[in-house]
C-alpha cells in the first residue's frame, strides 16, 4: 500500500481526500457555530446579511471586511461560494 500514490489509496480504502475532509468539517463546524451547538458565537467570525430573500432561508452569512492580510488569512474558515457549491462535485470523484 505504501508504493501506491496517494489517489490510488484513497480509492482502495474508500476515503475521502484531504481537502475533501476538512472542507466538510469547516461546514459542520459553521452549522454548529451558528445554531449554538459549540459554545463559540459565530458573530466573531461572520455577521448574518440584512437581505432576507435567501433561496429559504435566512442564513446567508457575510465575511467581515478587514484592512490587514494578517486577519483576513488568519480565519480557520475558507469558505467561499465555489468551495460549498462543489462539494458535491469533490466527493463525487473519489
């Protein structure tokens, strides 16, 4: 197992890639911050947006604006419109 590429073993054992797996977890993890699951308030890193036609919801979360690299890199959570809308796409190619 160990002289096979990486793709190949993650197909032989049935596993998710990397990104994949952390990709998942960043949402999860948002879900939980946001409906109260884990005892950290999500108005830290996100703010709601003020327009309520959502496609059926109201959970449409904003990014903050920051003046510094250093803040706008340091968030745990990369989440952009193309990384959640393909998700579906990435573990559909394991």
């Amino acid at each position: 197992m160990y002289c096979l590429p990486y793709l190949e073993r993650i197909r032989k054992l049935k596993l998710e890639r990397l990104d994949v797996r952390r990709l998942r977890f960043d949402i999860l993890f948002v879900y939980k911050m946001l409906f109260g699951l884990v005892l950290l308030d999500f108005r830290m890193f996100f703010t709601l947006s003020p327009v309520d036609y959502t496609r059926g919801h109201c959970y449409k979360l904003l990014l903050p604006n920051y003046n510094t690299d250093i803040r706008k890199y340091f968030s745990r959570f990369v989440l952009s419109k193309s990384g959640m809308n393909s998700l579906h796409l990435l573990t559909s190619v394991v």
